[in-house]
C-alpha cells in the first residue's frame, strides 16, 4: 500500500489472488470491499441457482402429480442439467457484463492422459479417506448417543429403495447416470466454478479453497456427510487449484460419486445384493499415497508458476 493514499498497487492476472482490477490499475479500499462483496454475491447466486433448480423442479413435477421422490431419476435429472446450463451462461455473461472480457470464472481446460488418471486416482484416495472417516466416527458412535444417532441417519439415507416395485426401474438407472455424471458437473460447476472463481479472484487460492469447501460441506446436510463433504471438498478444491481445469474436479467427483454410492444402486437396478460387490478397500488404500503425492506435486508447481507470473508482473511495472 502506498504511504497515505489508501490505494494498493496491484500486477498480474486476477486468476492468482489478490486485490487488483482487470487492468491491473490501483485499486482503492473502497473498491476492494465493494470487490469482496460483489464476489460473494456471486458465490451466493451461485450456490442459489442451485437450490433453486432443485425446487422448481420439484415443485413442476409435484404440480404434473409425479413424486420426485418416488422418479428421483428424472428429478436429479432434470434439476442437474437447468443447474448446469444456467451457470454455464452465468460464468461466460458476467466476465463481458462485468469485465467486458472474456470470463474466466470457471476454468476449462483439456486435461491430457497422466493428469486425467491422476485424478481417477485422486478420487479413489478421498474416498480412501471418506472411510476412514466413518471408521472413526462409527467407534466414536458407540460411546456417544448423538454421534450414533447421525451415523444411522446417514445409514438409512444410503440404504436401497425403501418400497420394493415402487420406483420404477428406469428411473432408477437414470438415476445411477445422473448421479455419476450429471451431479458432479452441476456441483462442480457451483462449488469449484462459481463459489471458488469468484472468491479466489478478489482473495486468493486458500481463501477461495476455505469458503468452497465449507459451502460445499454445508450443502450436504447430514451432519455426517457434512464432515467428509468438507474434507472431500479441500482436496477436490486443490486439485481444481493445481490442475486450473474444473475437467479434473468433475472426473475426481464422478469417479468418487460411482465407486461411493452410484454402483450400490446399480446393483439394486440390477437385483444384485450389496454384499457381493467386491470390495474397494484394497485398491483405495494402494491409490491413496501415489495419488496425494502427485496432487501436492502439481500444488507446489501451481503455485511456484504463480509467483514467478506476479514477480514478472512487479518486473514490468518497476
């Protein structure tokens, strides 16, 4: 900060954090608050676009007399893709409304083969950890009633169909693509894209990884799942940091959605008990060391580039 101005002199692109414009001009006080704010307006429509979808969904389909309870298929469906093309036009509008620029706010970026198996690997070891977790929190459950009361909760909401021959068996096939496909891109979108671009372009990659992970947890409901959707969310959140593609986060949470949930009701679609999935344990555990080796690899390469990008930034200016 300059010595009795109130104005800070910023250098670089915005995708690295810190208060600055898109013009890399001096930015105010003022102006940084009113920058802050306006990212988390933007993090907070996002996260609304979100919810939103999923009542307006419901409620149509409530109105059409279907329970989207009973077609969950067609209800994550279809409140996943109006999620997913109303923040996809909202991440490439803002930059030109708001920058008159294209938008980076959500990253695409072409992922190639190793960085692409990387993050298979990635999502084998969150989910590695994901049980241990549970681990953790079944033995605490046993000395402790509130615990123990969560645990069946979460339980109970990953059990089969309640209601044999109610749920219709292509709703529930539709269901197992959405839930490995269409949920990842939507909450992506959302958490990684949206919450994560906005924050991290007037704070930085922590702040962004902080405020995207805790919103991320907090969505999840269960209190739980709300614990191993925060730490689930802090590694996605440095792959989409390391990686700068929300491409990685979406095969990490597609990946880690099949292998955590989706096949179990793929097994229900097909009349194959639970227990008789081989299980994951071994493969996840032999992933998880290699897998969070390569992610902190690529973390200290991102942020190697990044300084050598804003020490060319001050360089030029001086």
């Amino acid at each position: 900060m300059e010595e009795g101005t109130g104005t800070v002199q910023v250098s670089g692109s915005d995708r690295y954090g810190g208060y600055y414009d898109h013009d890399d001009n001096i930015v105010s006080v003022w102006d940084q608050i009113g920058g802050i704010v306006a990212a988390l307006f933007k993090a907070a429509a996002g996260v609304g676009v979100l919810i939103g979808s999923d009542y307006l969904v419901a409620y149509v389909m409530f109105a059409m007399n279907k329970n989207p309870l009973i077609f969950n298929g067609v209800y994550t469906t279809v409140s996943s893709l109006l999620t997913i093309i109303v923040l996809f036009i909202f991440s490439r509008a803002e930059g030109y409304v708001f920058c008159k620029q294209k938008s980076d706010l959500i990253k695409f970026r072409k992922l190639d083969i190793k960085e692409g198996m990387t993050c298979v690997l990635i999502a084998l070891a969150v989910l590695m950890i994901v049980t241990v977790y549970m681990l953790i929190a079944r033995w605490i459950s046993s000395y402790q009633a509130l615990v123990n009361s969560e645990v069946q909760r979460y339980d109970e909401s990953m059990e089969a169909y309640p209601i044999k021959n109610v749920y219709p068996k292509w709703d529930q096939l539709l269901y197992v693509f959405a839930l490995t496909f269409l949920i990842p891109i939507s909450e992506e979108f959302t958490f990684r894209g949206i919450v994560y671009g906005a924050i991290n372009r007037r704070l930085n990659g922590a702040w962004a990884i902080a405020v995207s992970s805790a919103v991320f947890g907090m969505m999840h409901g269960i209190s739980i799942h709300i614990g191993y959707a925060l730490i689930s969310g802090v590694i996605i959140g440095l792959a989409y940091y390391a990686y700068d593609s929300i491409v990685a986060t979406i095969i990490i949470h597609g990946v880690f959605n099949f292998f955590g949930s989706a096949i179990f009701y793929l097994a229900d679609f097909l009349g194959i008990s639970r227990n008789s999935i081989p299980g994951m344990f071994t493969v996840e555990l032999l992933a998880t060391l290699p897998a969070l080796a390569l992610l902190f690899t690529e973390v200290g390469k991102r942020q190697k580039m990044n300084k050598g990008l804003i020490k060319d930034g001050i360089n030029e200016q001086a």
